[in-house]
C-alpha cells in the first residue's frame, strides 16, 4: 500500500472538458426520443399556468445573435417555470407572409405579374416552410425546448381563420373602413408600409423658400405685389400643392426689402432670421397682422393654373422656415387633415412606383420624384420665385425592407380605426406589468400619437381582405360574410380565395341591396403582416385550449413597442377589451463589438452556428446571462471566450464536489443539519440563501443579476473557501468520519441544488452531470427546483461567519505579506499568532470549529490583543497578527508541519492525527509500512 491509497482522493467519471459541439447533440436526441418535453407537461398538469407566447419571428434566412438572445432568454423562463410549480408549455411560432418572401422568389427570378396568382402563393408557402424548418434546427440546437413538432404559423388555415375573425369583430364595431389618405408609400415595393416596417436614416434634402402672389388678401393684404413666403423640403410635391397652412396665433408681417419691388408676408418672429438668409440688408415692416385675419386669403400657385387657399393649422412652427408651410393633402399626413377640413380635393399626381403622372404637368410627367425636385426649383428660378435653396440635412423614413426611402402618398386604403377606441387601448396598458418600467410610458406614448392603422397591403403573399363589393362599388363587410369566410379559410386556407369567384366565396343565397343582379367582385389586398402576427392571441392562445388568453408574458426586442407589442395590443383591445399580455419584457438589439449594428454587408456578424461549433450552445446560453438585455447588447467573440473561462470553472467545481461525493450515499450518510460542524452549517445556510436568490432572479427575470449571483457563489463562497479547506477533511480524514460525512452533506445538496438552478440556462451540461447524483429522476428537467429549507439559528449562525470572514481577510492579507517577504511559501507553511480583544476572541470560542483549519495554516495560537508584539500587523478591528514560519516536519500524508510527526513510533513520517487515522483504518500498515 502506498501513503496515498490512505487518502480519500475523489474520483469521477464526470470529464474536465465537455466537448460540448459534439455532445449537446447527443443529448438533444436523447431528449427527443424520450420525449422530455412531454413528460414535463404531463408531471405539470393539472398546476397553474403561466404562459409565454411566442413573437413569430420572420421566416426567413439563418438565425442571428438576436435570435438567439431571444429565443434562449425565453427558454431560461420556460423551463424554470416547468420546474418550480407551473404548467408552462412553450409554442414557438413563426410569421410566414410578407414581402420578403416575395422577393426572395423575385430574385430567383420568378415575376409575379407574369405568374398566376395561386402558382405564386404555392411557391411562397413552400418557401416559407423551408425557413421555418431551417430555423427551427437551429433554434433546437440552441437547446431550446418546446412544441417544435406543432407550431403555430401565420400561413396555417386555423390561424388564418381566426385572424379573419378579429377582422370581423372589428368590423362590427366600425373599426374598419376605406379612404384615401397619405400613407407610408414604399415605391419600392409598391405597397403601403405600416410604421413598424420603416427605420430612419439621416439624408440630406433640399429645402426651398419661395414666393406664392397674393391674388384675393380679403381686405387685409393688399393684392399689389404681395406674396406669401412659404417653405418646403419636398420642392418634388409644389405640384400638387393646393394650400398654406398658418397659426392663428403668430403675428404674420409684411416686409418690404429695400431693393425689391415686392412684398413679403412671413411669420414676424423670422423676420430678422429670414431676411438675413434671403440678403435683405434693408427691409421695412409695412404692417403686421394675426395669423386668423389671414384665413382664406388666395395666393396663386407658382406654375400650375390653381389658387391656392390660405388655412389654419396647428402643426405650424417657428424654429424654421417661415411659418407658412406649404400645403400638398395628397402628400402628408398634417396636409391631409387641414386640407380635409377646408374641402381641398386629395389631389396625387405620383404612381406607384414613385413616378410623376400626367396630371403634374409635361414638364413632371414620367419623372421620378427624387428628381422633380430639381425641376421644380428650376421653374421657381424661372419665374424669380425661389428666395433661398438650402440642403438640410434630416432624419427620413426608409423601408426596411429595399432599403429605400419611403414618400407619404395619399391611396385608397383600408384602414383599422385606432382613434375610436384609443382610450380603451390607454387604459388597458394600466393593467399590465412592464420590464423595464420605461417600457409603460414608450408604449403609451405610441399609442396617444400613432394614427389610424393602414392594414392593406397591395401584395399577393397574405392573409387577403374579406371583402366584397356590390355592383354599385359599395363594400360589402357583415358577421355573415366574414364568419363564412373565416369557416372557408379554416377547412381551405386562404388560397381559396384566389381560386374562387366572388360568388363562390359568399354564404348561399347571399343577396344585397348593392347587387340587385347578384354579381359581386372581391377584395384583392391582402392584410398588413402584423395584423397576422397582432392576431395570435386569438389564433393561437385562445385557439389551443392548453394555453391561456391573456398571455402571461409577451418578451421581444425593444423595436416591438412600434411592432407586435403594439399591433397585439390594439387588435385584443379590439376584440375582447383586454390586453393579450399581463406582462411585458423587452431586450435590446445585439450590435457588434464596436457598437455597430451587425450586418452581412460591413461583415461584423457572428452566427450563433459559428460558436457552437467552436465552443458549444452552452457557451451562447452563459452569455445570455452575462449581458444587460435591457439595453443594446454588444457581441464579439472575446466575448464568448470570456464566457468559456466561467463555464470551465462552473464545470470543474462541480466536477470537484461529484469526485469528493462519489462514496456517499444521500439515504445512508447525510447527517442533519442540527448534527453538522460548524462550518458546514454556515455553508448550508449559505446555500440555502443562494438557493432562495436565485430563483427570485428567476422570478423577476433578472438573469445578469441570476449570472453574477451564480459565479459569485461559485468562486467566492465555495472554489475561494469552502472547497479550500475542505480537501484536509476529504481526503484526510477517515471515510466513514462524522467530519466528513458532515461535510459530504453539504456539498452532495450542493451539487444537487446548483444542478437543478442551472438546468434552464445550462440544460446540456445539468443533464450531463445528474446520473452521477443519487436523484429518482430520469432527468433534472424532470425534477422540481430546489426548496428553500427552514434552518434553525441560520440567522446567528451567518452573522457570526459573517463577522470571522472580516478575520479572515485580515489574515490573508497578512500571508500574503509573509509571501512576499519569503517567509513562507503557502499557507500550510504558517504558525499564525492571533492577537485579539474579547470581542474577537469570543467569536472564534462560539464558531465551535478548527479556525487554523479553516485559515488552512498548520499551527494558530490565539492570544490577548494586549500582548501583541510590536511588529504585529495591526487592523482596526480588534486583530493583530503575527506570522512565523512553522515548527516542525511535513507530514507526508496531510502535508502540514507539525511537531508531533514521528510521534507514533510506527509511522514515523506522519503527524499524530494522521497516525491515528491509519492506524485505525489500515491497521496493517503498521506491521507491514508503506511502498515507496
């Protein structure tokens, strides 16, 4: 036998290293043929619910980093929940119509104004539905769990239909209705845009000051020689201008400039601003007049044959231009509304495609309107009109999409009221939870400001409109059309609508004052995509009865308050009077390490793929953890090794407590709590604390503080501590001794509490260690979170620690002087003197433990405060201490210096305690000694 066979050295076949891209695999099959996520929904039936509904993400192309901070962070929730008392099943989804997927078949180079309808739509479905399955692979290899093999999609018929039902219901409050009104136009993909589908871009425009002749002033301008100075950054739309909005509050003058024949009306607060830009080095103020006496006054358009009507508006300003604006209804939202409300026609002589029509004039027809600009300055020029052409540089609408600007171009429409019932929307946003808090107020603020919902689309890839027409062009929307529709849709999908005719998508016998013939045309639009995904909470909670409606939580990135966030809002208020969601938490976008937004063009992307196959779905899942999501989110793959670095130590600490439980039997050795040495008990509180942290994070969704809290434990309290001074009782002491099956305890609960806390952000490497735990579940997914225990004194107990760990820096700080000064080589090198007061000294006496074992020195003597040498290290609490070199030999078997090694004649190179151990437990050593 050799002196090491006396040890009790830990042993375990829970590998250093977790080769996770290879073996993550393995257990997701393990999990899939045992059908995991099943058995945890059949162990939580019959439990309360909580429900996270899944924002589709868009069917198209590889997952992303936000992907997968998403998706992941959802995962962490859904799990801990299935663990700790909650039925939460997890349906992922996936919306699957829109312009993206049209435009991946155009360029593949199908045309769709070549293609029959129904041949197009098929070849969207079937692409589509090769998106869904390549993101699904790689959501699944993220290790996330769910009802993969029955999600919900946008294209499915039971979600069309009932999406087709919201539609009807909001029908039947009047919310819907037709007009033309400036919509967000994107030429570029010839169809109306909603909010959520632009972004902005700083561009440069051109901005125009120009003159417009006073030809009726109403008695309060004189109609010699006086123009009106208006202003515009849209030079492309003065042909279809048809007005001059003012405030009826500013005072307007009328300048004369010194070496002009012609006078100027403009706001008098811009005067001196104005007439600087203009070089007027000398002016006179003729007079000066309120805004409302202005009202009606007719100026003459600039090179069209129209009079142009003065109007009063409140979206007039005085930080720039001239305080009268240029006036276009067909071409702005504010336009609209003051043009609406003095009968100006909603006049538009743009097409589709961003090209001027005819009805512009010969000088504009068949020019893009980027380039009328120039036009229309030059005749301004021409006619000595133009004031002052200046560039400014703003923040423009773009489509998401192409890329491209967007123009604000008035079109027929459907449009779904949000006006009428904004309060009732406002007052459901009282009734949810958000995280952050900020999220209330920029969700609120959306909805006070955003106008009526533009749901048509002018595309072919959707759910379409259920609407008909009678022969007199009067839309046809009732309960019975749209009920059977919504039926049709359910037993057909909605691709029978382009199939069928009018008539045979109507109820039978249906009949209308509007048709006396009973001929009916229908709708070609289709539906605006987030009214498909703003519908889920019909099509899929209320539609599944193992869900719930409201959701419990919608969780997004923060671009959502202008997107599903607020389209699920409006249609639910709609609907049922009630928010879809009692919580909401938002996350912010990931940007590279440099804190530019990733993109495949500037090639600063990491593809979720890229690490796992490096590093492991593990390694993602930690970093999940390791960021604030509440704000932009920087990645970069030092990132990720910084993230491996902590794996590597949560693994090994816990392979370290595996090796040193492999002999103990949970049913056969713990020892309770009330039994166990001192320090064991702290560490039990201790753990019992974390345990109760820890799922409180859980519970706020705080997985930063969850990761911090998580290492801090890790490295501080058990790898920097506990597990320090723990190998002299391990491995030291005898097999079956009270002091270490005391200490076994701890770490065998340990081991099993932080196994089962990190099963929803570590779910590979929790499965991989718990056979090696003596648990009766098959798997930790199928075990319940970890209880806080009720431990009797905890609160004493961790004050007086609390108070020795204050000791304990002390003393390390003087080993480590000691260190450096060559005194001693490592701790266990060590006679420590400790000098101390009462105070002190009566809580080492109460701790009831081998303080000079849990300093991990070999010999402590502790003695009054008083008789502490000068030379003493000195702290200001209560402590001084000296450190010497020990006396004595090395035990060869605890590696201590004592001076009672050799002390039992038989084994001569051990300490007493060491001595005793073997001698008790390998009685033949004594006779027959050890091998070298």
């Amino acid at each position: 036998m050799r002196v090491k066979d006396t040890l009790n050295l830990g042993k375990t076949k829970f590998k250093m290293r977790g080769n996770l891209p290879v073996k993550e695999v393995e257990r997701q099959k393990a999990w899939e043929d045992n059908h995991v996520y099943q058995m945890r929904q059949k162990l939580n039936e019959g439990k309360p619910s909580f429900v996270l509904h899944d924002g589709p993400p868009y069917a198209n192309g590889d997952i992303h980093m936000g992907h997968a901070l998403n998706k992941i962070s959802k995962d962490f929730i859904v799990r801990y929940k299935s663990m700790n008392g909650f039925r939460a099943p997890y349906v992922p989804g996936w919306d699957t119509h829109g312009l993206p997927i049209e435009q991946k078949l155009t360029q593949a180079g199908y045309d769709r104004k070549k293609m029959d309808t129904n041949e197009f739509r098929k070849l969207c479905h079937d692409y589509a539905l090769k998106q869904v399955d390549r993101q699904r692979e790689g959501f699944k290899r993220l290790g996330v769990t769910g009802e993969w093999d029955n999600p919900y999609l946008t294209l499915k018929p039971e979600f069309e239909a009932a999406e087709i039902r919201v539609f009807g219901k909001m029908a039947e409050k009047g919310l819907i209705y037709r007009g033309k009104k400036p919509v967000i136009w994107s030429w570029s993909s010839e169809s109306a845009l909603a909010e959520a589908e632009v972004e902005y871009h700083d561009i440069e425009s051109p901005s125009a000051f120009y003159a417009e002749k006073v030809v009726d002033g109403k008695g309060v301008l004189d109609e010699d020689n006086t123009y009106m100075v208006v202003w515009t950054t849209t030079p492309w739309t003065i042909p279809a201008s048809m007005g001059i909005t003012i405030d009826a509050g500013f005072d307007y003058a009328v300048v004369k400039p010194a070496n002009d024949d012609r006078k100027f009306v403009l706001a008098a607060e811009l005067v001196e601003k104005d007439a600087e830009l203009f070089g007027w080095e000398d002016y006179e103020i003729v007079k000066t007049v309120r805004g409302q006496e202005l009202e009606g006054v007719l100026a003459q358009h600039p090179f069209m044959d129209r009079q142009l009507l003065t109007m009063l508006g409140d979206f007039v300003t005085i930080d720039t231009g001239t305080g009268l604006v240029h006036t276009a209804p067909g071409f702005g939202e504010d336009d609209y509304y003051v043009g609406k409300s003095y009968g100006l026609e909603i006049f538009v002589d743009v097409d589709a495609q961003g090209y001027l029509t005819k009805e512009a004039g010969p000088d504009f027809e068949g020019v893009f309107y980027d380039d009328a600009n120039e036009i229309s300055l030059n005749k301004l020029k021409e006619k000595n009109l133009l004031l002052k052409y200046q560039p400014i540089t703003h923040s423009y609408p773009f489509d998401w999409r192409t890329k491209k600007p967007v123009i604000y171009r008035a079109t027929d429409q459907w449009f779904a009221s949000v006006d009428k019932i904004r309060d009732d929307i406002l007052n459901a946003i009282e009734d949810v939870q958000f995280n952050p808090e900020w999220g209330k107020k920029r969700l609120y603020n959306m909805i006070k400001d955003r106008g009526d919902w533009v749901i048509s689309r002018q595309r072919v890839w959707g759910v379409p409109l259920p609407i008909f027409y009678g022969e007199d062009g009067t839309p046809i929307i009732t309960k019975e059309t749209t009920d059977h529709v919504a039926d049709l849709f359910a037993k057909h999908g909605s691709d029978i609508w382009f199939e069928k005719e009018a008539k045979d998508l109507l109820p039978e016998g249906f009949t209308s004052e509007h048709s006396p013939n009973g001929k009916f045309t229908k709708e070609n639009d289709i539906m605006d995509v987030w009214f498909d995904s703003g519908s889920s909470h019909q099509g899929v909670c209320a539609e599944r009865d193992y869900l719930t409606y409201p959701a419990d939580l919608y969780l997004e990135g923060s671009d959502q308050y202008r997107g599903w966030f607020n389209s699920s809002l409006i249609t639910s208020v709609a609907f049922s009077g009630k928010a879809p969601y009692k919580q909401l938490l938002s996350q912010g976008f990931t940007l590279d390490g440099e804190g530019h937004k990733m993109s495949k063009s500037l090639g600063n992307t990491i593809a979720p793929d890229e690490v796992i196959k490096k590093m492991g779905a593990e390694i993602v899942r930690l970093w999940v953890t390791s960021v604030d999501t509440s704000a932009d989110v920087r990645v970069s793959m030092e990132n990720f090794v910084k993230i491996s670095d902590s794996y590597k130590k949560i693994r090994n600490t816990m392979r370290y407590m595996l090796a040193n439980t492999s002999d103990f039997d949970p049913k056969e050795n713990s020892v309770d709590f009330a039994d166990m040495k001192s320090a064991d008990q702290y560490m039990m509180v201790k753990l019992n604390n974390f345990v109760k942290d820890i799922k409180a994070d859980y519970d706020n969704f705080d997985f930063l503080s969850l990761n911090r809290r998580l290492l801090s434990f890790i490295n501080a309290d058990l790898s920097a501590f506990y597990l320090d001074f723990a190998k002299d009782i391990l491995y030291i002491y005898a097999e079956d001794s009270a002091e270490r099956r005391s200490m076994q305890t701890v770490l065998y609960n340990a081991a099993v509490a932080i196994t089962k806390l990190i099963t929803p952000i570590l779910p590979h490497t929790a499965e991989e260690i718990w056979p090696f735990l003596s648990e009766k579940e098959e798997f930790v997914q199928l075990s319940e979170m970890p209880e806080q225990m009720d431990l009797p004194g905890a609160d004493e107990l961790s004050s007086n620690w609390h108070k020795f760990m204050e000791v304990r820096d002390d003393v390390l700080k003087a080993l480590e002087e000691a260190r450096n000064n060559k005194l001693i080589g490592k701790a266990s090198e060590a006679k420590l003197s400790l000098f101390v007061n009462d105070e002190v000294k009566s809580l080492l006496e109460n701790l009831h433990t081998n303080v000079g074992q849990i300093l991990m020195v070999s010999q402590l003597e502790v003695k009054d405060l008083a008789d502490a040498p000068s030379d003493a290290q000195s702290f200001n609490d209560g402590v001084s201490i000296v450190v010497e070199h020990a006396e004595g030999d090395t035990c060869e078997r605890c590696r201590l210096i004592s001076t009672d090694v050799g002390s039992d004649a038989d084994y001569p190179q051990f300490c007493a305690r060491c001595a005793k151990i073997v001698r008790d437990n390998f009685p033949e050593t004594a006779t027959e000694g050890f091998e070298e």
